[in-house]
C-alpha cells in the first residue's frame, strides 16, 4: 500500500480512541511527517530522486521506532507513541515493497539489491524487538541498539543510490533526509538518558547529533540549489531547530520529555517537506 493511502487510511479508519489521540497531537504540536514525494503509487520504475528519498527515510524510520518505543517505556504521550510506531511499521513496510519492484525489474545493481535486502531483514528483527512491551530498560536499550544497526545498512543503501544518480542535487536529498533520522535519534538518546542508560556513546552521539545537525542546516542554507519555497522552509527549520535545541538543554521531567517528543515531531515535519522540495528539483535535473 502507498504510504500517501496509509496516511489517508490512518486518518479515515482511526477509532475514536485515536481521534481523540490525533487531537491531542495536534494541541501539543506533534506533526506526522507527510513523506509526500516518496507516494509513487505502483510505478514499477521507481526514479532514482525517489529512491533516495524512500531509502533515506529509513534511516529515519528506524530510529522513530526506537525514540516510540522508549517514549512508551518513559510514559511520554504513550497513547500517540503506540499509534506512531504502528505508522512507522506500515511506512517502513510500504516502502520496502516500492524498493523491492525495482528489485524485481532488474533496476537495482546486485550490490544495491542485497544492502536492500540487509535493511528488510535489520526492519524486520527491530519490529520483533519492539512488538514486547516496554517494560524493561534492557528491552529499551536493545531496540535502541537494533535501530542503529538498520540505520547503518540504510544509509549505506541511501549512499550507494545518490551515487548512481550523478548529480551534485542528489546530495542535497541524502543531506535533508538525513535531518529527519537526526530530528528522531537526538530525541530517542534524550529519552535513553531519561531512562537511566548510562552510555557514554549516547552521550557523545547526543552532542555530535547536534553539532552536525546545526552543520547540514547550514549547507543546505548555502547550497546553489533554492527556490522561494525552498528558502521558506529552510528559515522555518531554522525556527523549529532552536525551539528543539532549547527543550533537549532542559531536564528530563515531565515537562522536558514533552517538549522533546512534540518538538522532535515539528522538526521532523519540517525536515520532511524540505527532503521533498530537493528530491523534486533532483527530478528535473534527472528528467
């Protein structure tokens, strides 16, 4: 199923339970992501400019499920972190059937086809690791330890794609998708801390995150690829950024585990639509 219909479905079929759960996403601030140039729909020639950014947002997926997981652990908005991980499952499972036709058509390189094959199987392995219920750190710290796992063979995959694309554009698709995985692996390693796992590679992955974060923003700023829109949505990263910065600087009480949840979720919207805005100036580059 396209991820387009998934999210239509979502929203048409959700129980009232889950309305009044969406409404309440909405009064915090939790966006969910559009993902709206990856719903190709059944073309069985998928463009390499959507490649990317189908692959990319592996990477991304792999880590909302592990920041969902700890949020149910923490308590943290459980009720939006169930539905949201269930999402990310159906998206990470629609995707993989939109990468497996190119598969099948003979599009993939051997070498693209099994790191292909690696991300399903890595998917696969942190979805049976967070169907058990969040009960134990230990749980936590393995689904965390999983997700990095599936966001290597992703972004090696992501790698390989841009570089059969041949233009310097197909960077700028990599380079946004990869803030939505930095947006949601900041905000599961605040929630890690939160839960008492101590790890000094949570807390240098936190301020590398960080810094690497603020880096790509800028050279996406200055990057010769722009457009109005573009230039509008890079200003409103700029803006959700900040507001993300300053709650993973507070501590993690009640009030500071919301505020990265909600504000990890703005960001991750944001980030979302500008990987869009570039993957389509990629398509015209492409033809």
């Amino acid at each position: 199923m396209p991820v387009r219909e998934l999210l239509n479905r979502f929203s048409a079929d959700a129980m009232p339970c889950q309305r009044r759960v969406a409404v309440q996403w909405v009064a915090a601030g939790i966006l969910l992501p559009t993902w709206a140039s990856v719903a190709v729909g059944a073309q069985a020639q998928m463009g390499l400019s959507g490649a990317i950014n189908y692959a990319g947002w592996f990477r991304a997926l792999s880590q909302r499920m592990a920041k969902a997981y700890c949020q149910q652990y923490l308590q943290v908005l459980p009720g939006a972190a169930v539905d949201v991980m269930g999402l990310a499952r159906k998206m990470a499972q629609s995707g993989s059937n939109e990468l497996a036709r190119g598969m099948q058509s003979g599009q993939w390189p051997a070498d693209v086809g099994r790191q292909l094959a690696d991300v399903q199987k890595q998917f696969a392995l942190l979805n049976q690791l967070t169907a058990a219920p969040a009960t134990q750190t230990a749980l936590v710290v393995a689904a965390s330890e999983q997700a990095d796992r599936t966001l290597l063979v992703a972004q090696t995959v992501t790698e390989s794609i841009e570089k059969m694309a041949q233009a310097p554009s197909a960077r700028l698709v990599n380079l946004a998708g990869r803030q939505r995985m930095l947006s949601q692996r900041l905000a599961k390693n605040y929630f890690l801390n939160a839960a008492k796992v101590e790890s000094k590679v949570v807390q240098a992955q936190l301020v590398a995150d960080a810094a690497d974060f603020r880096q790509a923003l800028q050279t996406l700023k200055t990057a010769p690829v722009s457009t109005p829109v573009i230039r509008s949505e890079l200003e409103l990263a700029d803006s959700q950024w900040l507001f993300f910065d300053s709650a993973l600087r507070r501590p993690a009480d009640e009030a500071g585990l919301s505020a990265v949840a909600t504000t990890s979720e703005r960001l991750l919207g944001v980030m979302d639509k500008l990987t869009s805005l570039y993957e389509a100036a990629l398509r015209e580059v492409l033809g």
